[in-house]
C-alpha cells in the first residue's frame, strides 16, 4: 500500500496512475485476486484499509506537518501492515529533496519505524538514501514510470539502477530469498537479463 504525493514530494500512486488503464483503488476481494494472480500488488488507502490515514495524510498536506516525524512513521507502518506484509523495506530519503533534511532525522524516523514493526513482529529493514539531488535523470510521473521501465530492461540511469539492486538485494535477503546481498544481486541480474523481471511488469 503507498501514498499520493505530500507537500513537494511526488506520490508513488501519482506515477502509477500515470499508466493508462492501471487502477490503485481497488476492492479487498479485487486486492487479494491481483497478489494471488501476479504475486504483487500496489493500492492506495480506502475506507476499509487504513480509512484515518487518509485524512491525515490530507491534513498533514494543509497543515505545516507533513514533515512531522511521528506521523510519517504512523502513516508509512500503518499502509505496511494493513496489507499483512511480513517482510517491509523501507526506504527514507535523506537531503535537501526530502523531508528529512540531515541524517539525525532520518535515523530518528527510521528507528522509530523498526520499533513499530517489531512491536508487531515485522521484519523490517531501513535504507537511508541521499536525496541532496535529483535521483535519475527524468522528473515528472510518466516520464519517470518510462525510466523505471527501461531499468527493467537494464537500461536505466547508473544512480537510479543501484538503488534498485540495493533495495531488491536487502529484501530479498531480508524474506530468506537469499543468503546475502552478493546472492542476492546476481538473482537480479538474472531476471534483468533475462527480461523476467520486465515481463512481470507487463503482466501485472
């Protein structure tokens, strides 16, 4: 379950709307059917699925607290494990682009997430990436799904395409996928190469 965008920040859901035809507001049957079928599945908030979130999440966009690291932490944990994940990467931008502007707060906000996670046996890890600039080399929501697609194909920009392998490598690990992050990589090399990971795109 993700977010729409908050403040100046862009929402994951904005850019998957930006495909034609791809819905994120869906049923709870409709949500299982799409995990059961394609083994993944993205949705937005809705009036079963975290309903207070979603005027929070408005709320805090109108009210100066978007940046609030309390509630980024309840926001973040509660999409995570209203869908029953087990296994929860989470990936908390760091800089001037982001809303945690130095590492203090970025630690804090990480930190604060795991404890969440583990009160309710989560297995959950933290990635603190630098957002001082631009990551990529496209800024838009279309334009930045077209980039996304062609890091699938093993084309993408050279910063964006690490914290992909990076954040696949740690899952992976994380879910007993993989021994460890070289394990782990050479899987996903694998599935770029091989266009596994692209078909899985355009199937779901």
């Amino acid at each position: 379950m993700s977010g729409r965008g908050l403040g100046h920040t862009g929402g994951t859901l904005d850019k998957l709307e930006s495909i034609e035809g791809f819905r994120i507001s869906l049923s709870d049957d409709e949500f299982k059917n799409v995990v059961e079928k394609h083994n993944i599945a993205i949705v937005g908030q809705n009036q079963k699925l975290v309903p207070a979130d979603k005027k929070i999440y408005a709320l805090r966009d109108v009210t100066g607290t978007v940046d609030s690291i309390p509630l980024i932490a309840s926001s973040v944990m509660s999409k995570k494990i209203a869908t029953g994940s087990n296994c929860i990467l989470l990936d908390v931008k760091c800089g001037n682009g982001a809303f945690m502007k130095n590492l203090e707060q970025a630690k804090k906000l990480g930190h604060l997430m795991i404890e969440i996670g583990k009160k309710l046996n989560r297995k959950i890890a933290v990635e603190i990436t630098n957002m001082e600039k631009p990551l990529g080399r496209t800024i838009g929501n279309k334009i930045e799904i077209l980039e996304a697609i062609d890091t699938l194909k093993g084309e993408g920009p050279k910063d964006f395409t690490e914290i992909v392998y990076s954040s696949a490598s740690t899952l992976l690990v994380l879910a007993n996928k993989a021994k460890n992050e070289k394990e782990a990589r050479v899987m996903i090399e694998e599935v770029i190469a091989n266009k596994q990971a692209l078909n899985k795109f355009n199937e779901w």
